[in-house]
C-alpha cells in the first residue's frame, strides 16, 4: 500500500479499528486466546454504540456480521492482523507491526471507545461474550425486559443454565447486582 491514509475516507479504517482492537485486547490479556468469536462480539458491542458499522443478525453463537469477517479477512491480507488456526483449539487472532499505521485512521473517540469495550469486556471468554451479545441483541431488536434477560438468552443458548447466563451478564454490567 502507498501514499496517505485519508483519515474518513480510507477503506482500511474498519480495518483499523479491527486491528486496534486485537492490538489492545493483547496488550490487556497477553496470553488470551482472540479469536474471531470474541472480535464479533466485541464488535458487535462497537456498532451498538455507533463506534463501528457493521450489519449483525443473530447466529448460534450470537449476534454475527459477514461484513466483519470479510473486513477481517481483509485486514489479514493487508497485514494489519495474523489469523493462524490450531486443530483442537480455534483460530489465534494477533496484531501485526503494521497495525499501528491503519490505527493512526481512528480518531480519538473511536479509540477511547474500543480501549473502554476491552476494560469492560476483554476479559471475558468467547463463550460468555456470546452471551452478553445474545442478551444485548435480544434486548435492542425484539424489546425484552431486564427481567426475563436471563430466561431469554437460556431460550437461545440451551446449554447454559438461566442462573449462570443471570451471573455472567451482572459480571458485564448488563443486568443490575
């Protein structure tokens, strides 16, 4: 790539952000596995609050945007991230030296806002960000009640029971203490 990065215009600046935020996530939890999992929720957490732009419709794993992963496929192949797969384990998501000329892209509200996402979600896992995503998207698109929160995302996630989903959504400041 060549030239200047235009700072609104530029078609790496999701790109960035991704970046940025797999930058930051292992800055935080060096160690912790990022996968694209927890870039999708962590992202969907972004276009909630209009930081990032992305379409989500809910999946299994909830709320999912096949615009983010190809933006992510995009980011990988322009070196702003490494994606590497290891059998038994899932996908390994790492920032590159590179990303931190796509990040420059970002202003500082953008990057305010992806900082806070890691301190309150990062140290979640993927599985339990799934579930902070599902309760969030059930709440924003079909209206349901801080109430009935828990009992429906179990409705969704079957595997997880109605207290535990209750006490992971406390832990992300979803649902009162």
């Amino acid at each position: 790539m060549s030239g200047d990065l235009n700072h609104d215009e530029s078609i790496f600046k999701s790109s960035g952000m991704i970046g940025y935020l797999v930058k930051r996530l292992s800055e935080e939890y060096p160690g912790k596995q990022v996968g694209k999992t927890i870039i999708q929720k962590i992202m969907y957490l972004l276009t909630r609050n209009n930081i990032a732009r992305f379409d989500f419709s809910m999946y299994h794993y909830g709320p999912y945007s096949s615009e983010l992963s190809g933006e992510l496929s995009f980011a990988e192949k322009n070196g702003i991230v490494k994606i590497t797969w290891k059998d038994n384990e899932g996908y390994f998501i790492e920032p590159t030296t590179d990303a931190d000329r796509f990040v420059a892209l970002l202003d500082g509200d953008e990057r305010q806002a992806v900082d806070e996402a890691v301190t309150q979600f990062g140290k979640f896992t993927a599985k339990d960000l799934s579930l902070i995503a599902t309760a969030l998207y059930l709440k924003d698109n079909f209206g349901v009640e801080d109430s009935k929160l828990a009992e429906a995302v179990h409705n969704a996630k079957k595997s997880y029971s109605p207290d535990y989903i209750s006490k992971v959504l406390k832990a992300g400041k979803i649902l009162p203490n």
